[in-house]
C-alpha cells in the first residue's frame, strides 16, 4: 500500500483535531468542576445528579419550613411569656385589693389598671406574624378576638333586636347559657341545654338580674358575642421531614378563651364596686391560678414541640451534607486529576503539532528536495 503525502496530512491533521478535542473537554472539566456538561457524555452520571440535586433541593425546602415553624414557635413563645406576666401582675393586683385596709378609691385605681391588662390581654391573642394571626389555627387571616364584642353592656343587650341576639351569649360564674329569646322590650331571656335561665329585666330601680330564680346583682354577668372569640381548633401544620407533619400554632381555646375575658372582667367591676368586700375580691385570685397554670401548660407543650423542631433541623443539617457528598461525588471532578490529565494532553498536542510540522512539507520547493 503506497502511503501518500495527501495521506500523511490528513492522518495527521486527524490526531491534532482529537487532541484539540481532548483538550477541550479537559478544560471544561477545569473550568466547571464538573464530570460532564451535557448528558450524552455520561448518561448514568446524569441521571444519578438529577436523582441528588432533587434530594438536595427536598432538603433546602424542609430547611426553610424549619425556619418557618421557627418564626411562629418564638412569636407564641413570647406571646405566652407576656401573657403570663399579665396574669401575675394582675394576681398580685388582686392580693393587693384583698386587703381589707383598702379603700373604694384605692380598689378604683386598681380597677383602672385591670383594665388595661384586660385590653393587653386581648391584644396578646391577636399576636401575628407576617399577617398571619398565630392564635386562631388555620383561619390566619382574621383576628381571634374582637375586643368591641366582649363584655357588652346590659344597655347594648337589652337594645338589641332578635337578628342580633341569637349569637349573644351571657356567662355567670362559669356557666354559659344562650338561646337569647326577647320577653319584651324590658326583658332578655337566657338558657343553657340544663333548662336553666338567666333573665335581664329592666326595672324603674335598675336592671335586674334573675339566674334560675335567684336574683343577683348585674355586674356578676358577663355578656358577650360568641362570634367575638374564636373557636377554631384545627392546627396549622408545617412539613418539616418526608411525610412528617409538625403543628406550629397555638389553640385559642387553651389561654385566651371566654372564661378569661369572664374573670377579668368580673374582676374589674368588682373592684370597682364600693360595696364588694375583700372576700368577693379574694375568690378571684384561684381564678387567676387557673388562668396562670392554663397558659404555663399550653408553653410547655409550645417548648416541647420547639425541642422536637430543634432535633429535625440538626438531622436536616446532617442530612443536607450527605446529599451533597454523595451528588459531588457524582458529579464533581477531581482537580489534581484533571490539571495533570490537561498538562499530559497539552504535551501530546504539541508533540503532534511538531511531528506534523516535520512530516507535512511547508511548501511545493521542500517536497521537490
């Protein structure tokens, strides 16, 4: 087989174009990090790095919804911190007012001050983050409680039109009744599912208040709208790990329910009553304890779920550096590798440009010797 000149540059031209190949790859390889950077090269490579990076992304996610439960764990946290420095002030307020060497006008001025740690209280419960109220489960947009509805004056009651009293209800020492039905326009009738009746009248000496057939003073009844405090139980969930569903939101039943607007405000006309005495002040302060050890319950439990958060994150974390082991183990070259492969190739390319340079005459005068 003769060899021809024509022959020589093309098999030459051939090796210099597959180093110039070679080399290029080498270097994306150094200017990426990366094995491949496209598919085709490595089709099991690229199937492993989607499969990873999916893994990896799934990670970030859950990392960022731990941040999430974070935000609202330390909101109800320091909403029922607050809370609970409320209820002592006002217990100690209540210990103070017990005291038989107070007077109707000191009671008054503690009377003025239950009053604001009533409104704080309420403000408390409507808590939120990112307009998002934290008390009111899963119905974060409205607030859980609508202070104007709480405590209604018996006036307000006694004006009000059938439409409007079908969602007023009237607590008396804990017990609830409703089913408002309007005797006339003197009168306001109450039960609870006991058959029992609580009636408002309004008299020429005042308004009248007429619980099973006891008559009592007014002051004892707190009225308010049911539609003012939230019932909503269901709890917001965050998915923090595969399939695992943690609640971050505080029910608002536990702490700010109606028994605690009840108290507060029993406690507040009674200390501004002049004719109540340290025993009708007294009987407040286990209300109080109960209210106390309410909300001490409901942040341990907070703590309790913060805690198990806390151990999801440091697993998130340790997971989160598997995934990127295993996906730069896939995808990611090795420098030192690849810097002496490159250096290796840049040789053999020049070495080839030197022998082609050699072997290919540079003109028709050098072929002719």
């Amino acid at each position: 087989m003769r060899v021809t000149q024509g022959m020589l540059a093309q098999q030459s031209l051939r090796h210099v174009t597959q180093n110039y190949k070679n080399l290029s790859e080498m270097q994306n390889q150094l200017s990426t990090g990366k094995k491949i950077s496209r598919p085709s090269q490595d089709p099991v490579v690229a199937v492993n790095g989607m499969r990873y990076r999916a893994q990896v992304a799934e990670v970030e996610q859950f990392q960022r919804n731990v941040q999430e439960a974070h935000t609202w764990m330390d909101a109800g946290d320091t909403a029922l911190g607050e809370t609970t420095q409320v209820l002592q002030r006002l217990k100690e307020l209540t210990t103070q007012a017990a005291n038989d060497t107070y007077d109707a006008g000191q009671r008054e001025n503690i009377a003025k001050e239950v009053k604001q740690l009533k409104e704080h209280m309420a403000t408390m419960a409507n808590t939120s983050i990112n307009g998002k109220y934290i008390f009111n489960g899963t119905d974060t947009k409205n607030a859980p409680v609508d202070a104007a509805k709480l405590g209604m004056t018996t006036d307000a009651l006694l004006a009000m039109d059938a439409e409007a009293l079908e969602s007023v209800n009237v607590n008396i020492d804990g017990a609830v009744y409703g089913n408002a039905v309007r005797v006339d326009e003197n009168k306001v009738q109450f039960t609870n599912d006991a058959d029992e009746t609580v009636t408002f009248t309004q008299t020429e000496d005042g308004l009248e208040l007429n619980v099973n057939g006891a008559i009592m003073d007014s002051r004892a009844a707190f009225v308010y709208d049911e539609m003012a405090l939230s019932n909503n139980e269901a709890q917001v969930n965050i998915e923090l790990l595969h399939d695992t569903m943690v609640p971050v939101s505080i029910s608002p039943a536990g702490v700010f329910n109606q028994e605690l607007f009840a108290d507060l405000e029993r406690l507040e006309r009674t200390l501004s009553n002049p004719d109540a005495g340290a025993n009708d002040i007294e009987k407040f302060l286990s209300k109080l304890d109960t209210h106390l050890n309410n909300t001490v319950n409901e942040r341990a439990e907070l703590g309790a779920r913060s805690n198990r958060i806390e151990m999801m994150e440091n697993r998130l974390g340790s997971q989160e550096l598997i995934a990127e082991k295993v996906m730069s183990k896939n995808e990611d070259v090795d420098l030192e590798k690849v810097i002496i492969e490159l250096m290796l190739l840049e040789n053999v390319h020049q070495a080839s440009l030197a022998t082609g340079a050699r072997i290919i005459q540079p003109s028709l005068m050098d072929f002719l010797r």
